[in-house]
C-alpha cells in the first residue's frame, strides 16, 4: 500500500477493507507496481500518491466507493483514460486519495436511432462509442487524437474540442443526459435523451468541464448525427491568417454548414513534421506562410460536394485568397493530409523545451492575436520560435513556442510562466480564454485567478464548496 501521510495506518487499512468490500478484492490495487501507472500523466509531468486504485464496475458500486471516502475524508481522483493535457487526472502527492478508473465501465447500455442518441456508461473509450453509432449507421463526431484510449467520461469531464467541433460542437453541445455521482456518494440520475427540457437549471452542465472536481460522471446519453457518406479534404495555401477566415466564410457560404472541420497549419508547423515525421511530405510544390485543412461532408452518397469544394477555392484564389490549393483523390491522401495536421505535437516535441498554449479568441481576433502576440514574445525572448496551428473556425489556436536558451531538461526552465504570461496577458486583453480546450487541471491552477474575474471565482468556489464541502472531489485542480 502506498503510504499516506496524515493516515492512520489502521485507518487507511480498514479504508481499503471497506473499499474491496464495495467493489471485490481483485479491483482495489494496492502494489505500488499495479498502482504506478494511474500516478502519473502520459507525458510523465506530473506524480502523485494515493492509498489504492479502485476499479468499480456499476454506478452503485462508484456511489459505495464514494460514500465510504466521504465517511473517512479521502480524497477521490476520477480517473478515464488518463490522456489529459494538464495533470487533471493525477492525484497530488498527499497520498491520502484514491485513485477511481472507470475503465470497468465501459458498456454501451442503448442506441436509439430515430431518437438519434447513445446511452453509454463513462468508462467507453470514446472510439468505441464511435463503433457503436457506426454500426448503427449514424455518427458520433466527437474525434480527437486520444480517441483509441481516452474515455467518454474524461472527454464530458474535459469538455474535450477536436476537429469537428465547428460542425457538431464540443462535448459539451453533444450531452443531453448525464448520470452523476456526487460527493456524498448520492447519484445525481439523469440519463434522459431530451433536447428540449426546460424544467429548471440543467445541472449536467456544472459537471461538464468540471474535470473531476464536483463529481463522478457514470453514465451519459449522447447525441447522434447521420453518418456522412461522401467526404472530400483540401490543403489549401494561404498569404495570412485573416485571408483564411475569409476563405472559411466563402466556403460556408458556398458548401453550406457541411463545413465539418477547418484548420489553420503555420509554415513552421509543417518544417517540423517533415523533418522529425517519416514519411511525410510536403503536399504543394511551392512554400506558403500559412496553410488550411479542410473537410468538407455530406450525408448524400451522389452529392455536389467535390464540385462545389473546387468551385470554392477556384473563386478563392481569384479573389487572391488562396495561392494555391489540392484536393485528396481518395481515402489514402486524405489521411496523409490530416496525417500531417495531426503529428504537429509529436514533431514538435523533439526541438526544445516547448511552450504550450491552448488558447481562444474571438476568430475574427485572431489575425491580429498571431501578430501582436508574435511581437511581443520577440521583444521579451528575441529569437522565439513559434509552431502555432488549430481550429481557426472555432477561434482556438495551439500557439506553442520554443525560447533560445530553454532546455527540456532545465527543472528552471520547465516551471518558469514568463512566457505564458506574456500570452496569457494578450489572450486575457482580447477576451478570450487561456484554455480553449485541455482544462485547468494543476498546470494553470495558479494562474487561473489572474485571468477570471473576482465574481467569476467566488461563484466558482460556491458551488464547489455546495456540491463538494469536504472537498474531496479531486482536490488541488481547477480552483
Ligand atoms: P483523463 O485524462 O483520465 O482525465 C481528465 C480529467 O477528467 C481529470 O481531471 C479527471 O479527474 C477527469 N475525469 C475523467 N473521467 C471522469 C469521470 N468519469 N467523472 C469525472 N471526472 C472525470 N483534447 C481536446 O479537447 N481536443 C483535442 O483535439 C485533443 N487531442 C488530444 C490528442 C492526444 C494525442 C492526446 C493524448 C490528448 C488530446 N486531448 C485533446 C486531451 C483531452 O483532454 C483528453 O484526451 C480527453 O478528453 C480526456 O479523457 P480521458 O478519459 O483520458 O481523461
Ligand atoms: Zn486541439
């Protein structure tokens, strides 16, 4: 068992007893080797401690494992497929905290497909809920690089983004029903499949986004969407950023909302795949600054879709908005293309100590956010690199930068924020949000307070402190 400072052994003891009791034996991990993995994050940031693994296998089961740290002041880290960005899921180094996977939750309880929903339990891996609606004939957009291991529980709990939000919207705008278990280990049932329910507040919404803080989300009832049936992709070449929100407003306007995903890729970005990525090449004959992503769909299987996509871009470059532009001729380039978007964060890991930022500003701001921000990091740290691409369409950029000088293995280097702030700094003048995407967790804990309003933070720690008084919901994240 790992230790537990402030625990009683006994009590820590009879914790675990009671805990095996709730859920078997054989799903409480106490060997520090079994228990290692849930300690840390993917990307080895982040460490903590924690009394067990508890691995229930029903929302009764999470309720007793919940109720029983409630009784003795345990700590609860809700844990899915432990993908996150920002330690969200790793327990602090208290050590008297359990560690709660939900990945023996994993079965998909109904399809309903003239309802066009999904009722899943919060430990299905998000692919296989996109299997499922697949088998079905319909569509669970919801896609994201993590999508092979994170869990639909962690992306509610994350509100996790992706590619196709500008079509189909975040988690949160897929949710219609969730199943909670609170702090007092009371379930909060609401696996309901209505759009339309106006009985009061909607309280699946606090819990979404809340990354483990407020509760235990067990179940969902998800939305469903017709499956598209043709698809085309384009890279297409652009001299700035404002000429591809332009190129964004013709194509809605010309292809309609079938629009499904939009990204915005930097020179720099694509350097760095083709060289730390093999197998990937450049995909115009002749550089550009700036390049867009594209997909486009549609449900119909004989559609104008290809025509209208070219009639798009041919009237784009016209107007001097594109330079120039190529469609994929079939599944294998269109994959090689988004292969490229896609393998940004990993090529970018191998030049230097990296600066992220998951950052969003109105897309109408963002021409201007690239500019001034890009000054200012070169006043403060001459030299910087930027690797800035993302979903443009929603006004998200992943805006990460590498500083002459910074080390990946300088610990001073790692924990310094002088470069965040000047970004967070402009993000916060403009409105925006210093984290469109991956959530608080621990890493922007601290700065989360510069960058919300004093009315903001108290209502935050109000419902936290209702919902939660013990405050043993993931304790040391978000607020
Ligand atoms: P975990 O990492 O296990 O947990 C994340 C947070 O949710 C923690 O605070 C945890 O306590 C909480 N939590 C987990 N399950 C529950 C539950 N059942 N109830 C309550 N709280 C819970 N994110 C995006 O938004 N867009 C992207 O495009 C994107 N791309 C990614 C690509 C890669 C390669 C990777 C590794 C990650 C990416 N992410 C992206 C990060 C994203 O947040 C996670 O992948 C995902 O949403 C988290 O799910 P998870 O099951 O792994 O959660
Ligand atoms: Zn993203």
């Amino acid at each position: 068992m790992n230790d537990a400072p402030g625990m009683d052994p006994a009590a820590a003891a009879a914790l675990v007893e009671r805990l095996a009791q709730a859920v078997g034996r054989a799903n409480v991990l106490t060997d520090p080797a079994d228990v290692a993995p849930a300690l840390s994050d993917w990307r080895g940031f982040y460490h903590g401690r924690a009394l067990a693994l508890v691995r229930p296998g029903s929302t009764a089961e999470v309720a007793a494992v919940v109720r029983a740290c409630a009784e003795t002041g345990t700590a609860v880290v809700a844990q899915g497929g432990n993908t996150g960005m920002c330690g969200g899921a790793t327990p602090t180094m208290d050590g008297r905290t359990i560690v709660l996977s939900l990945s023996r939750m994993n079965r998909v309880l109904a399809l309903d497909p003239l309802n066009d929903t999904i009722t899943v339990e919060a430990g299905c891996v998000l692919a296989t809920v996109q299997q499922a609606a697949t088998a079905a004939g319909r569509l669970f957009p919801l896609s994201l690089g993590a999508e092979g291991s994170c869990q639909i529980g962690g992306n509610l709990a994350t509100n996790a983004g992706g590619v196709n939000v500008l079509r189909y919207g975040n988690t949160r705008d897929l949710a219609l029903g969730l199943e909670v278990v609170l702090a007092d280990g009371s379930v909060l049932g609401g696996l309901r499949g209505l759009r339309k329910d106006n009985t009061g507040y909607d309280l699946k919404q606090l819990f979404i986004g809340s990354e483990g803080t407020l509760g235990v989300i067990t179940g969902a009832v998800l939305k469903l969407f017709p499956m598209p049936r043709t698809s085309v992709t384009a890279f297409a070449a652009v001299p700035d950023p404002a000429a591809a929100i332009a190129l964004l407003g013709r194509l809605r306007e010309q292809v309609g909302n079938r629009v499904s995903a939009f990204e915005l890729i930097s020179r720099f970005s694509i350097e760095l795949v083709l060289a730390h990525i093999p197998g990937t090449r450049d995909p115009l004959p002749t550089a550009s600054p700036w390049y867009v992503l594209t997909n486009v769909d549609d449900p119909r299987t004989e559609s104008d879709l290809r025509p209208a996509l070219e009639q798009a871009l041919g009237d784009a470059v016209e107007a001097g908005l594109v330079s120039d532009a190529v469609l994929a001729e079939s599944d294998a380039q269109a994959q090689a293309l988004w292969r490229i978007r896609e393998s940004i964060p990993d090529a970018s890991k191998v030049e230097g100590l990296l600066y992220r930022h998951d950052i969003s500003v109105p897309t109408s701001d963002i021409p201007s956010f690239i500019d001034e921000a890009g000054a200012r990091l070169e006043a403060a740290f001459p030299g910087t690199r930027v690797v800035c691409f993302g979903h443009i369409g929603d006004g998200n950029l992943h805006y990460n930068c590498y500083v002459p000088g910074r080390m990946r293995d300088d610990p001073v280097a790692i924990a310094a924020t002088d470069v965040n702030e000047v970004v967070f700094r402009l993000v916060h003048e403009r409105a925006g949000s210093i984290s469109a995407e991956h959530g608080i967790g621990q890493a922007k804990v601290a700065e989360l307070p510069h960058y919300k309003s004093a009315v903001e933070l108290a209502v935050m720690h109000r419902l936290k402190a209702v919902l939660d008084p013990q405050g043993i919901m993931n304790p040391g994240k978000v607020i």
